[in-house]
C-alpha cells in the first residue's frame, strides 16, 4: 500500500472515478483533480464557498459530477479537458441539502437527485425537474430496476425513509420505518448487483434491493461505537461488490474498512485508522479516498486530513 496524496487541514476526499486515462477526485472544500497514473492536477477550482462532491455517473463519454456550495446545488461536466457547470440551483450544502448526492444513467437519460426533488436530462445540457416530493430529505441513491426507477432518501438521518418508483407518470412508494436514512451515492450503474440494487444505511447495515423488498446481507454495526451514522458505499468493480466504510463527516470516531462480496461470500480486505469513503480501480491499481487519521487528531472534527491510497490489483484477483 502506497500514499499517492496527502492533504492537511479542513479537508475531506469525498469521491474517487476512472474516467478516461484520468482518476478523479472531488476534495471539499478545494475543487476536483485528475490523476495520471504519475501527478494531479486541479481541474475545477470552486467560484463558490463550501465546495463539496459526493455523487458522478459517466453520460454519452463525459464525466458528471453532483456537488454543491453553501448556496447552490451544481451539476458539473468533465470532458478530458476542462469542467463546465452545466446546472445550477438555489441551495446547497451537504448532509442531505441541496447539492446533488446522487446520479444515474437510465434509457438514454441522466439523472440528479437532491433534496426533494429529481433532476432529469437528455443531452447532459438542459435539465428540468421531473420529480418532487416533501419530506425534506436529500436523494442518495437513484437506480433502475425492472423498467422503474427507485429513488431512496438520505440524510437528515431520522425515520422513516422512503424509496419512490418512477415508471412513467405513476409514481409509488414504500415507507421503511426503522431506517434512519439510507446510504450510497454510487451511481445506479455501480449499484445493480446481479439483478439487485445494493443500498446501505447509516447504521452500517447493507441491503439487498429488489421490489421493494430489503434484505440485509452485511452489517459494520459491531464494529463502530458510533451509531446511526456509519458511512458505507457500496460499488461494484467487475464481478466484484466492494463496501468502503468509515464513519460520517464530523464523527469524532475514525474507523475504515474494504469489504468485497464474490461468489456468495463476503471478505474483510482491510481495516484502516482512517474513514474510507470511496473505493475504485484504475489501472493496476484499487484506490481508496480516505480521511483524517484516529491520533493525533481525535479531538472534534473528523476531516483534519485527507490521503488517497492505492493498492495492488492483486488484492481483489485473489478473492
């Protein structure tokens, strides 16, 4: 294991995706980065104060990222050059806010989710608002599954939550109440997992979706003293399911885990002093984005520190 970036001061790497020749990087408050297998470089530089991204999703060959400042909810669009915004609303900030902590691709069309409301668009460059609700809760995971698409809540964290299915103009929902908020902001794309969609909560449960119908299939409960805010992305790379854990922005507790499901059986591939909040591969290579070390900085705020680590392929050809 190698440290291929090291960040101090009120950081938190947020997001990691192979686009291209590039892996990309959304860091709050500072903008995104691109890596070439041998340096970064800033991308996108905020206008903004605040800065955060936590969901992307690749739509026709570009890059989409879902973030936001303290005062907007922003869709960006990388190219391979340069970012572009390309939707701007009023209202931002994380946590279940109004930045975009979500995304997908579906049947030729691209879409965002925030707080309320779900964002739609056919070309990547005019978007319109195709779905409201009113519970006040941020959208953390939009999926297709059988023709619908389903729309889960995310934070604030407190029950009930509610998954929505979209399927032309009829719209049905199911309440779920002992989830306090359900959990991922992987693309949809990265969620299907042999005819399911993974999902997890903030009590570092994992689901198994399909239907409407929730089946608990792994749980990093045991293992973190904090409760109701455990923070776990599930992503699929290949044939192989990977769970990065760690615990939430501004939890005091550090804690990280890489879990991997393949063949019926789940596996720990490792456990960090650090929160790990997204995995992915590139290259030869499996990466984490990671934060804020348990010493010397257990004091009271958990993004003190940032790094991205990487890891030998062969950490996942073995399982």
């Amino acid at each position: 294991m190698e440290k291929i970036l090291a960040k101090w001061g009120v950081l938190e790497a947020s997001v990691l995706v192979s686009y291209g020749d590039e892996l990309v990087l959304g860091l709050w408050p500072t903008g995104l980065f691109a890596y070439n297998g041998n340096e970064w470089r800033q991308i996108y530089t905020p206008k903004e104060l605040g800065f955060s991204a936590w969901s992307y999703e690749i739509f026709r060959g570009k890059l989409y990222i879902g973030a936001g400042t303290y005062s907007s909810g922003l869709v960006l669009e990388y190219d391979g050059n340069e970012v572009r915004e390309v939707l701007r609303v009023p209202d931002g900030a994380g946590g279940g806010g109004g930045l975009f902590e979500a995304m997908t691709a579906a049947g030729g069309t691209l879409y965002a989710g925030r707080r309320n409301e779900v964002w739609t668009s056919q070309d990547g460059e005019r978007w319109s608002k195709a779905f409201e609700f009113r519970t006040g809760k941020g959208v953390y995971l939009i999926g297709e599954q059988g023709g619908s698409l389903y729309v889960f809540e995310g934070e604030p964290i407190r029950p009930p939550s509610r998954v929505y299915a979209l399927s032309g103009s009829t719209v049905s929902e199911r309440v779920y109440g002992d989830v306090g908020a359900f959990r991922s902001h992987t693309p949809g794309s990265r969620s299907s997992y042999r005819g399911y969609l993974v999902v997890a909560d903030f009590d570092g449960r994992v689901y198994f979706f399909r239907n409407f119908e929730l089946w608990e299939v792994y749980s990093f409960a045991s293992r973190y003293e904090v409760r109701g805010n455990v923070a776990v992305r599930p992503k699929k790379a290949g044939d192989v399911l990977l769970l990065a854990a760690g615990t939430g922005t501004g939890v005091v507790e550090t804690h990280g885990e890489l879990v991997a499901y393949l063949g019926g059986e789940w596996r720990r591939l490792l456990t960090l002093p650090l929160n790990i909040h997204d995995v992915e591969v590139y290259g030869d290579h499996v990466y984490l984005a990671c934060n804020s070390p348990a010493l010397p900085l257990k004091q009271s705020y958990n993004t003190s520190y940032c790094c991205v680590l990487r890891l030998p392929i062969d950490i996942l050809k073995t399982l």
